[in-house]
C-alpha cells in the first residue's frame, strides 16, 4: 500500500506535468510573437518579450487556475493578483536574464529567452504552487 509521502510525490509530479504541458503551449505561443517582433527589428526584442509577456501571463492564469491547480482554495480576485505578483517576478527574473545574456555576455536574441525557460520554469512552478494556487 501507497503511503502518504509516496501520493504526494505522484500527484506532485503529475501536476508539474500538467504544468509542463500549459507552459509548452504558452511558450511556443511566446516565442512566436517575440520572435515575430525581432523579424520586424531585432531591436525590439525587449518590446516583443514584453508584449509577449502580458498576453501569455493571461492565458496561463486562466489555464492555471483551471487544469494544473484547481484545488487551490484562494477566490478568483484573490489568486489573480498572486498571480500578478508572481508573474511580475517571473517577468523582471526572465527580462533581467535577457538583458544580461544578449547585452553583456552577447548571447543570440533568439536562443537567449528558451535558456531563461531553465531557471524561470522551476520558479514560477514553486511559486505557484505553494504560493499563488496554495491548497491550504
């Protein structure tokens, strides 16, 4: 018999997986339009992180709140503005790395923002997890 330790990690992972899936999506769905906005002009990478940025933060919410964390017990308003919170961190981690990677240490504006995907994946899944969606 399953104890208790042992179901927590599988329904730990299988909510990281579920996590895994919506920020795939989100991501293609991310890269796309920064990338569509260095095609444009690659000096407008920041601008394109950051309009990619604002319109995948909502979808994610919607699909966080809904698929990988429906136990949380926090009301709608309530969970939105952690998210916010959680998100604005995630966005000046994911943004500060950028600037770093493609100004000081001269890394492709192309691959520079699916390395920041290693630190800030693990982030915002802790964040939110015991954070933003906390099942008390």
């Amino acid at each position: 018999m399953p104890t208790i330790d042992r179901i927590l990690i599988i329904r730990y992972i299988k909510q990281f997986l579920r996590f895994g899936i919506v920020g795939f999506f989100n991501t293609v769905f991310f890269l796309a339009i920064y990338y569509f906005f260095i095609w444009i002009n690659p000096d407008f990478y920041l601008l394109g992180s950051i309009s990619a940025f604002v319109i995948t933060v909502a979808i994610a919410y919607i699909l966080s709140r809904k698929f990988v964390f429906p136990d949380g017990r926090e009301t709608a308003g309530r969970s939105l503005i952690k998210a916010l919170i959680a998100y604005s961190f995630s966005f000046i981690l994911s943004n500060g790395l950028l600037v770093l990677q493609v100004e000081v240490i001269h890394v492709s504006r192309v691959l520079a923002p699916i390395l920041n995907l290693f630190v800030t994946v693990p982030v915002n899944f802790t964040i939110n997890k015991f954070w933003t969606y906390k099942a008390h």
